[in-house]
C-alpha cells in the first residue's frame, strides 16, 4: 500500500525545500529507495510546471566501481556528469542505505581517486543550483538508531515533515550572531578550543538543502584553531566506522589525530594537505533528534550539538579557503547525558549544556 506520507514529503522538497519554479529543470538522483519515492518525485515536479530528469543507482554498484577505480575512467565519469548537473536548476538526493559499511574494502586510494575527480561536479552542484539531499528509512537504518523499522519509519516523517519555517526567525538571530562573532571558545567533557570566526559570515539551514535539517554553519579562519576537540558522537566516513575521535589543532592544522581506528583516521586526514585543516563549524539545533545513528545527515542535526569538519569548505559561503577532496562532519554532543560542555562566543556564554542563554535563541531549544 503506498504511504500518503511520502507524496507529503516530496510535495514539501519541491514546493519548500527547492521552490520549483515552472520550467526549472530538476535532477532527482536516487539511490536504494524504493520506485514509490522517485515517481513521487516526478509528479511533484510536474505538478509545479518543472521538469523532471532521474538518475538510480546503488552503493553495492558504486562499491564495485570504485573497487578498481581508474583516472580515465572518473575523468570520463566527472565530465558528464558534470555535463548534466550544468543543464540543471536543482537537484533532490534521495539516499538509502542498506550497509552503511559498503564501502569499507575500497581502497583508499581509489576513494581519493573518485573523490578528487568528482569534487567539480559537487562544487557546482552546491554553488549553482537549487538543490536538497535526503536519507530514506529502511530496516538497517532503524538498527543503526536502535528502534523497530515502524518505529523508526515514523520518527523519520515526524523529523522530516518538521514544520521548519517556525525555527526560520529565531534561526536567524543565530546566523546574525555568528556573523559578527570573532573569537569563539568551546570547553567542557575534556574539550578546550578557540577560534576566530572573523569576516566569515553564517548561514542558517531550516529544511532548504539537509533533510532533516536545523543547523547554523560558518567556518573558522583557517590558521586560527588551537587546542584540543574530543567529539563523542559515533560517525562513517568512507565506509569506515569510527568512535572516540579527539584531534589536536596547532595554527590549525591537525597535528595529532586518535580514534579507536588511529591509523585509518590518519590516512584519511592525509589525503592532501587540506585535509588537516578545518572547512566548516556549524551548530545544530532539531528539536526531534537527540541520538546519534552514525549517519550524518541526522546526526550534525542533533538537539545540542555542534559539528567541527575536517576539510573542505563551503566555496563561496562561509568560505575561509581551504580546499580538500576531504569534507567529514565530526560531531559533539553537549546535553549533559553527553558530558555536557560550553560554547563562548566573544567572552559571552551562548550555550551551556546544549541549551541556548540568549532569550532571542530560547526557542531554539530542545524540549525538556
């Protein structure tokens, strides 16, 4: 029986979240979901007068691809592909993921290889065009979060079809703070850091490109950083499943990095020199998601967290530079049944065990 509730969703991600317009060409770039969510997709697009394109694929045949990933091969690959995002207005992700380790046998090199090569077309992608990405619910998800499939196939609407443009006005008076903040202080549950965030600007994010979303981001200038971060929050990268991350910055740069896998997290911060340094710090804020599941389109969302990203910035917004085939959110929970801890902006509390002081942000605040 098809659930009403996705027609809602893809009707929200068109009307809302990319605002087709009539004749906007849309990319719909589908990955392990079942037909029912692309066909919604279409219908939605055309029901606003855009036009609609798609593309299927699967991790277990990106696996295979990047297996024996070869230069020609992705240069041909990264050249059509970004062929077709340029004739595009906007792009909707739908991602499913059955493993969320699928990826674990590749190479590391060939994942470098592919990632290096296709970093042009997700460049344009964020820069150029309208566009959203979103995970799909599915069974192995629900492990991952540790909850039944019906269980969590009704947390994932509820989060998703969150009515974001309530947190759009106390969103904003984050963004405006981050934007005039130079020096930022986070302690607390083994943490001390500081950062300038000078010149660099903030944007807030409420359901226009993550579903779900709930974040403010912004980036630190880049030879800034000192000190010591302890994140506490599981996190994949590349297939790879990590805990227990703590990084040591000196004038920015990563100069000692540990996690249960030490010398997997190294040779991933060693891809290229931009991987040690620092793209994006953002804060995150849905109401509706307190626990981690190791995916992070969830968990960079988690009511009283931040996430402080090893590599690549936002080129163009917040943008402070640095440049890496690399872009991993690195996530740290401060509510107290996490450690708790503090964000300092200006010598000024903002929050305090996950929870906003200033009376502007108040309703940005997760329920007691």
């Amino acid at each position: 029986m098809h659930d009403p509730r996705i027609d809602q969703l893809a009707s929200q991600l068109v009307r809302y979240s990319t605002s087709i317009k009539r004749g906007e060409k849309v990319l719909i770039d589908a990955q392990d979901v079942p037909d029912d969510v692309p066909i919604a997709l279409v219908r939605a697009v055309r029901a606003v007068g855009g036009l609609p394109f798609v593309n299927i694929g699967s991790a277990r045949i990106n696996r295979e691809m990047l297996k024996d990933a070869t230069e020609p091969q992705y240069d041909v690959l990264a050249k059509y592909s970004l062929a077709q995002m340029k004739q595009m207005d906007a792009f909707i992700a739908i991602r499913g993921s059955h493993n969320i380790t699928e990826s674990a046998d590749v190479p590391t090199k060939n994942m470098a290889l592919a990632m290096k090569r296709m970093r042009p077309v997700q460049n344009y992608r964020v820069g150029k065009t309208k566009w959203c990405v979103i995970r799909w619910p599915n069974s192995a998800m629900a492990q991952q979060a540790g909850m039944s499939t019906e269980a969590f196939e009704n947390f994932f609407f509820k989060v998703c079809l969150l009515d974001y443009k309530k947190l759009v006005p106390p969103m904003k008076n984050l963004e405006r703070l981050m934007t005039k903040t130079e020096k930022v202080h986070i302690c607390g549950n083994g943490s001390d850091l500081r950062f300038s965030m000078k010149g660099l600007g903030a944007i807030a994010c409420g359901g226009t490109h993550n579903i779900p979303d709930g974040e403010c981001f912004s980036a630190p200038v880049k030879n800034s950083v000192e000190g010591i971060l302890r994140y506490n929050t599981p996190t994949i990268y590349q297939g790879i499943a990590f805990d227990n991350m703590q990084l040591t910055f000196e004038k920015g740069k990563i100069v000692k990095a540990t996690a249960n896998n030490t010398k997997a997290i190294n040779k991933i911060l060693d891809s290229d020199p931009g991987a040690r340094y620092i793209g994006e710090f953002a804060i995150g804020f849905n109401p509706e998601i307190k626990e981690p599941m190791r995916d992070i389109l969830f968990d960079e969302k988690i009511a009283g967290s931040f996430h402080f990203t090893p590599g690549q910035a936002y080129e163009g917004v917040a943008d402070n530079g640095n440049r890496s085939q690399v872009h991993w959110d690195m996530v740290c929970i401060q509510r107290p049944d996490y450690g708790g801890g503090e964000i300092w902006f200006d010598g000024k509390l903002i929050r305090k065990n996950g929870k906003f002081v200033p009376k502007n942000l108040a309703k940005l605040n997760y329920p007691k």
